[in-house]
C-alpha cells in the first residue's frame, strides 16, 4: 500500500477498503506513514465523513495497535461511564465508588485535561498523596477488593489513537463523528469492560454543538460497542452551561464530596443518578437504589476506601488557590445564560488546565458559580468567583468571561425567582 493512495481515496470521497484501514492504521502507529500523510488522511475524513463499517474497521484497527484488557477473572460484573467532555462535569468522581456499592466494578480509565476541559486524573490529584499510575494487577485487586478504581489509562491501551487524537488537535480534525467515536470507542473496548454507558454532551461546552450532531455520535458509538459485543448505551445531556457550580481541580473534588455527603448541586446529583442507574441496570442490577446510596453514606464509604487504597488522604484538607477575584452581575433581572465554554477557558487560564501536555496545573485554580441559570439576580451581587494561585492570570480569565453571562431584566412588577430559562 501507499499512503497516497489512502488519502486520495478519501479524498476523492470513496470508501475505504478494510485492507486500506488496517494498513494505515499499523503503519502509522509503527511511524511508517508519516504525521503529515496522516493530518491529510484526518482532514479527508472531516470532509467527506466515513460509512459505518468503515468507522467499525478503522475502530477495530485502533483496538489492534495495542493490548486488551481483560476482566474476566473478577468475581462482579464491569461496568464504565465515558463522557465526551464537558465544564464543570466532575461525575466520575462521585458516580464510579456509587455504582461499586452495588457490587458492579468500575474500572474508569481517566484521562488529564487538554484545552478547555477537565481532566479527572488532574482533578483527583489535588488530593495529597493521591497517584493516578496504578498497575494492571493493582487495579484488578482494587477492583475485586473495592469495586471502584480512577487511574491512568497505561500506554499500551490503543496507542495509535494517541498519535492520532494529538495529532487531530493540531490540525483542526478534533469534531468529526467518524474519528471522535472510533477514539472513544477504541479505547472502551480494549479495556474490556462488559458494559458501557455514554454521557454524549450538547451545547456551546461540548465537541457536538447541536442535538442532531450528538444524536449521530451517540448512535455511532452505541453501535461500535453492541457489535464488539459491550452492552452500551448512551444518554445526550446538556453542556451550554457548566455542571454544577465548579469548574477547577480541587473546587470540583469538592463539590464531589458534598455529592457523596448526600448534598451537593442539584444538577450533579441527578446526572449522577441517572448515569448510574444505567450503568446498574446495562450490568443486571436494575433494581437497585444509587440515591438511597449517596443519602446513607455507603457511596462515601467506597470513595474514602478508593482514594485511600490510591494512596491520597480523604481527610486531608484541599489545596486552595492564593488568591480570588469576585465577578458581579452588573444588571437586576434573571441570569439567562452563563456560557460552559467561556467558563472552560476562564478556568483553564486562572491554571487549572495546561496549554500543551506535561504542563503542571493548579490545584487550587478555577470558578466557582454563585448563581446559575433561571435564578433571580440584583445588580453588585457575587457571580462568580476566579480563583488562582498568579493574581496576573485574572484579566484574561475575565476577558473570557466577556459576553458569557446573560442577565434578562424582569418584567416589572413580576416575581423573579418564578421565571424561567432554559437549564
Ligand atoms: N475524547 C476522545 O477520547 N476522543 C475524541 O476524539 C474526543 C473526545
């Protein structure tokens, strides 16, 4: 094969052969074909798209490139959660030791943030003494001992998709079904979990910015997995404005424990439930009760069991950042509107996200919501706080914010806090 041959195949909008895509697939791993050849083969397939069984080859492809996992020796059934990315979304966290109660085990391969989103590992680390790098043999014990584990995905996991996906985020190929569902799914279906239940974002926060693109992703990716064989199943829920009231490393573990304490946002709290009550039902448990779980304690009792065994201190108090600045609102009425993607990269300029990876981040930094949308407002009162450890980091954070929040006046005379906006 020629990897000018793939690529003008593709190009001219024609299908690939399995031939073809196997090829391309080792040959970039082995750097036989060049990153070059490969951001022209990306860019083809952003433009001209890829019919299933071609998303189903080049996904078991990827698969191919690296090890499977295997859990079949545990004594519990698997099951896994994988969001497409958001602001604020901090659900593994409180969903994996939630769902363990139930004797399923969750084995959440975890990734660091990039850009404008989270990463849980990043998240977690904000722990003392908490590691993310755990062995396969240590996360299987874990796993049958706890039922819970949160680690790094090993280098071995499809490694042709880490090439590609950094190499998809340099060339502007990152939003096209066909490669964001073989990325996912790749990845899923090599660690080997029996089931597998997809939180597909919507909205300005998220890859997918209008319902019927993440309608298409979710249906792509539910299909990949029921042919490999994964019970999975999805559900599309909204990313315009952020997951509950933080965005930031040690902010969001935070508001996890309150989560797992049985309080917490409301918002948070039923994505938790929801997600786990898939999760529990796709791995044959349909009648248990996760809610009852975080109100008891139990699920708090799994998470301190989990961040111990990791070698972080659930007790030890969170880092926080040096220094805050206060955003107000600047009008009376109702908050319409208060942007997830502008919160993103306000967060991730205050340092809880880096701009290339291998950067450090901070623990402390991010913004914290003081209101969210459909809630009554005055003008002076606190918005937001931004939090970060480099005073100098708040002008730009603020210049993100610019345009993020909308405040519609209230009618006169009526009752503010019984007005409505969409959530
Ligand atoms: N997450 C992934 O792992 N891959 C993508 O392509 C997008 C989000």
């Amino acid at each position: 094969f020629d990897a000018v041959d793939v690529i003008r195949t593709k190009r001219d909008g024609l299908v690939l052969s399995d031939a073809q895509i196997d090829w391309v697939i080792d040959a970039y791993t082995r750097g036989v074909v060049a990153h070059e050849q490969m951001s022209a083969l990306a860019m083809a397939i952003w433009l001209n798209g890829m019919e299933r069984p071609e998303i189903a080859r080049w996904t078991q492809a990827m698969i191919a490139s690296g090890e499977r996992m295997d859990f079949s020796s545990l004594s519990k059934p698997t099951a896994d959660k994988h969001s497409t990315g958001g602001v604020g979304d901090k659900i593994t966290l409180p969903l994996a030791p939630l769902v363990a109660v139930f004797d399923v085990a969750v084995p959440q391969l975890s990734g660091r943030g990039l850009g404008h989103t989270g990463g849980t590992l990043d998240k977690l680390e904000s722990i003392p003494g908490w590691r993310a790098d755990l062995s396969n043999a240590e996360m299987l014990a874990q796993l049958e001992d706890l039922g819970a584990v949160i680690c790094a995905a090993g280098a071995g996991l499809a490694p042709a998709d880490k090439r590609l996906y950094a190499l998809r985020d340099t060339t502007g190929t990152v939003e096209s079904i066909p490669l964001i569902a073989s990325s996912i799914m790749s990845k899923k279906i090599a660690e080997g979990t029996g089931s597998l239940v997809l939180d597909v974002k919507v909205g300005s926060g998220a890859f997918m910015k209008t319902l019927d693109d993440a309608r298409e992703l979710a249906r792509t990716m539910v299909d990949l997995g029921t042919d490999a064989g994964v019970r999975t199943s999805a559900l599309l829920t909204d990313m315009s404005t952020p997951l509950g009231l933080t965005a930031g490393n040690a902010l969001e573990v935070r508001e996890s424990v309150e989560v797992l304490a049985g309080g917490g946002p409301q918002d948070v709290v039923d994505l938790t439930v929801a997600l786990a009550e898939e999760m529990l039902r796709l791995a044959g448990r349909p009648d248990a009760d996760p809610r009852a779980a975080l109100a008891d304690g139990r699920a708090m009792d799994v998470w301190r069991r989990m961040i111990a065994a990791q070698g972080g201190d659930p007790d030890a108090p969170l880092p926080t950042a040096r220094h805050t600045d206060v955003v107000t609102a600047d009008a009376d009425g109702v908050l319409d509107s208060l942007d997830a993607y502008a919160v993103g990269i306000a967060a991730w300029r205050l340092g809880a996200g880096r701009a290339k990876q291998g950067d450090p981040v901070q623990a402390g930094a991010g913004v914290e919501l003081h209101a969210k949308p459909g809630e009554a407002v005055r003008a002076g009162q606190p918005l937001l706080t931004l939090h970060s450890d480099d005073e100098a980091r708040f002008a730009r954070a603020r210049e993100a914010l610019d345009g993020a929040v909308g405040i519609e006046p209230a009618a006169e005379g009526a009752d503010a806090s019984g007005a409505s906006a969409g959530t």
